[in-house]
C-alpha cells in the first residue's frame, strides 16, 4: 500500500463501518482527527448514556454494548457540583461558590464560563458577592438571595455547544421570574451576562432560539442569533395556544424535535398512562396527542429529540429515557425499586427499568454522546 495515502479523503461508507465497529470511547477519540472524519461520525446513529459523579472520580455507562468505564475528570470530589444541563459530550456543572464551566466526560477538558460577579452586560442588574457562597441579585434596590440551594433541585438550564469551534450558549432559570444566559462567539469579544425578565417553568434550545414555557402555559421564543435576547412574536405560532393544563400531569417538561416543532412531554399521575407526548395542530389550533416520533427518541428534560439507535437494544426510536423522579409511580404506590432510571416505549407504554449504575445517588444523568 502507498506510503501517501490520504486517510482523512476515506470513501465516506467505508469510514462509516469502521467508526460503527470501534469502542465507544475510540469512536469519540477517532471523530477529532480531522473535519472529514468529524462530518461523517454525524451520520453514526446515537443514543444515551449515563453518568454517575461521585467523589473524585465518575461511572461511564453505555447501555448499547453494557460496558462501564471509570473516569477521573476534575481531581475534585464531583460530589460537591451541580450538573444543570448536557450537550453531546458536554456537562454544564455549579459548584457551591456559585462558578459555572463545561466539562467534556470523555476528554477531561474544561471550559471556565465567566462569574456572576462579573458585568452583566448593560443591564440594570447586579450581582453582589456576599460571601464565599451566596450572591445578592440587586434589581433596582431591592436584593434577591442567590446560593447553591437555588440550583440543586433546579433542571430548568440549557447549554449547546460546537465542539469544532469552542461556541456555546448557557441558560438558566431563577426565582422563576429570571433567565441567565451567556453567549460566547469565537473573536466576537466578552458580552458578558444577560438577564431576560419573563416567566420560566422550563425551557429548551435549538437553532438559536430559546423556547420558554410559561407558568400561564404559554410558549415564549427569544432569538439567539443577536447579541442580546430578543422576543419573537412574528413566526412564533404557539402565542395564541396556551397549553390545556390539567390536575393529572406530575410533571411536563418542552421538547424541541428535528423538525422544529415543540413538544409537550408530560409524566402523568395516572398509574396506567405514565408518560405521553403532545404537539400543537396548527390547522385547527388545539394541542393533540402524539403517537409515534418516528426515528427519534428524547430524553425527559433533555430539551431536544435525537436520532433513536437502528437496533432495538432497550432503547430506540419511540423512547423517553427519564429517571425516577421524573415518574411518580412507584413513589405515589410507597415502594422502593433498586433502579432510578428507565426507558418508556411510547408503543407499548411499556418501562424498562435499568439497573447498571444505580446507587439511588441524586447524581445520576442521562446525556448523549456526539449529539450535533
């Protein structure tokens, strides 16, 4: 064999079966190694993981080929941080001082994200630093505690990020009257922090656009692409629709699909439902049932769907990963199962509990590798 071949200019299939036969972990090694090989590991179909952080080291599991890996990330006990939000290989973590960055599960790579004492762009609000652990928001005089209690139950956040170009956008609720968000753009200069004053009951990320679901059950759209957040009321269909909220959903959460539409996922107090999907009809203006999402699967408070794996191994297309606080079942019924995650099938409405990895731990995520 020639000494010059090109191995970055491989026929596109051929690399294809060869990144679908490597490990996991050598299948994300291997897509870094130039823009061909990255375009093509795109096309590879996807599928969750879970994470476990614990003490200075984190559990890695792959429930396709049910292999465990153990990573050491930060040299820091994990224990003590926050996972708020997941992109790809990304995880956007706090810690109790209140300093956010990404972390990259496979490589150890970390992107510090500016503090919150830093300028918050020019708006009239102010972060003042009480303490090692606490802020005060300041909002026209009046002072608003902010600490590390306020994000431990909290999964109202959304990152994104390019990994070709370091870009990412971060997100989050609080108080529930107030998103944070920060927009970094590369040679596109420190724009510091922004702060929208809307209502948040959850919210997802796609395509430049924040989609926020209101306590009034209305969707808000605000436009990323600028340097500040701007509302989009042309084009934003959903103004006039509010959601028919009822007594019976435990929990609901908004889902952007490939397609663009948004998606209501609920996680129902009705034993014999347990989760379903509704999208918005806009012919007739009314929220309807979904009964298939074809060949895409989601993650319960994921934000986005992604492309489901072809082979049916526990999860597929059809799937809604969650984990056991998102579901009340069994907690409503007064017992106690060894798993906390699990995956409906939206066909059968059937669960499969999953066992790997559980230590009832409150550090426990799902995430999807080489999501783009």
């Amino acid at each position: 064999m020639s000494r010059n071949v090109d191995w970055s200019k491989l026929c596109p299939d051929l690399l294809r079966s060869i990144f679908e036969s490597l490990s996991s972990l050598d299948f994300h090694r291997a897509k870094t190694v130039c823009s061909n090989w990255y375009a093509v590991s795109r096309t590879c179909p996807l599928y969750p993981w879970r994470i476990v952080l614990q003490g200075q080291n984190s559990l890695l599991y792959d429930p396709i080929q049910d292999k465990v890996y153990h990573k050491n990330l930060l040299g820091i006990d994990l224990s003590e941080v926050h996972c708020l939000a997941s992109y790809s290989n990304w995880l956007l973590l706090v810690n109790p001082c209140l300093h956010f960055h990404l972390l990259n599960v496979f490589t150890s790579e970390t992107i510090s994200v500016p503090s919150l004492d830093s300028s918050l762009g020019d708006s009239p609000y102010r972060f003042v630093r009480n303490d090692l652990f606490e802020c005060f928001l300041e909002l026209y005089g009046t002072k608003f505690l902010v600490s590390w209690d306020d994000f431990k139950f909290s999964k109202t956040a959304v990152l994104w990020i390019n990994e070709k170009n370091g870009d990412f956008v971060v997100a989050w609720a609080i108080k529930q009257f107030y998103i944070f968000s920060y927009k970094k753009i590369a040679n596109d200069g420190d724009k510091g922090w922004r702060i929208t004053c809307t209502q948040c009951e959850d919210m997802a990320y796609k395509d430049n656009k924040l989609y926020v679901y209101t306590f009034d059950h209305y969707i808000n759209v605000l436009d990323f692409s600028g340097d500040c957040p701007k509302d989009t009321i042309e084009g934003n269909h959903y103004l006039n629709h509010p959601f028919p909220f009822v007594d019976t959903i435990y929990k609901m959460r908004i889902v952007i699909a490939n397609s663009g539409e948004v998606l209501i996922v609920l996680s129902l107090k009705e034993l014999n439902r347990k989760f379903c999907i509704c999208k918005l009809n806009l012919e007739v203006g009314e929220w309807e049932r979904v009964e298939s999402l074809g060949d895409e699967m989601l993650i319960f408070g994921h934000g986005v769907t992604i492309r489901g794996p072809v082979k049916d191994r526990g999860i597929k297309s059809g799937s809604i990963c969650f984990l056991d606080d998102d579901h009340l079942s069994d907690n409503y019924l007064g017992t106690r199962r060894e798993a906390s995650s699990g995956v409906f099938d939206l066909a059968t409405r059937t669960i499969t509990w999953h066992t790997r990895l559980d230590d009832w731990s409150s550090k426990i995520y799902w995430f999807v590798p080489g999501q783009t």
